[in-house]
C-alpha cells in the first residue's frame, strides 16, 4: 500500500489528509479532525453521494460512532470534518439511502 503524506492547516473543523492511499480501486485516507485520528478504511460504514448537491462528497461512521464527511475535487486536497447526527441524517435522506438503526433511533427521539 503507498502513502502519501500531506501536511496542511486546516481549521479546527475540518482536516486535511495526513496519509492518502492513491490507488483509485482501494482509496483510503487518514485525516486528523479535531485532535482524533479517523482512517476511511477502518470506518464502520460508508455512504458514497447520489445528490448533485453532495458531489465529490462521501459520509462515513468512525468505529467509535461518530459521522464525518470527506470532501474530494480534483486539484485540490481531500478534506473532512466531523458532523452531528442529525446532519448526517440529513445527508443520508438526501443521497436517498436507509438510515443506520442509530440514526432511526435518535431521529425518532429515542
């Protein structure tokens, strides 16, 4: 597996890669958002973009639970920041997938 590392500055909410595997058939890349490192290719799950409005965009539930966002466009540096629950609830209605029974139960208030 290459990597490549990438040292940016970025602000509190957002991280830029530290580590981008470049193979496009197993893409995986390690961010650091908010003092926490998140790997892509550990997330417990995944959700590519369906909507226009969320192009070059991908959702992924960290092992520990927690929701962030990986933004990719060409030319520049891949990012991501951690998001609530009910922003990735959102998303996830909106790329039109089923959501995780998680994120059923806290929608519904339970």
């Amino acid at each position: 597996m290459q990597h490549i590392a990438f040292l940016f500055e970025c602000s509190v909410s957002c991280a830029d890669p530290i580590n981008f595997n470049n193979q496009p058939e197993n893409q995986t890349m390690e961010f650091k958002i908010e003092d926490t490192i998140v790997d892509t290719g550990k997330a417990a799950q995944g959700w590519d973009s369906r909507d226009a409005s969320s192009k070059g965009q991908k959702l992924y539930r960290s092992d520990k639970g927690r929701y962030y966002i990986v933004r990719t466009s060409q030319g520049q540096a891949p990012s991501a920041e951690f998001v609530s629950k009910e922003a990735a609830t959102r998303w996830i209605l909106l790329n039109g997938y089923e959501l995780p029974v998680e994120l059923k139960i806290s929608w519904s208030g339970g």
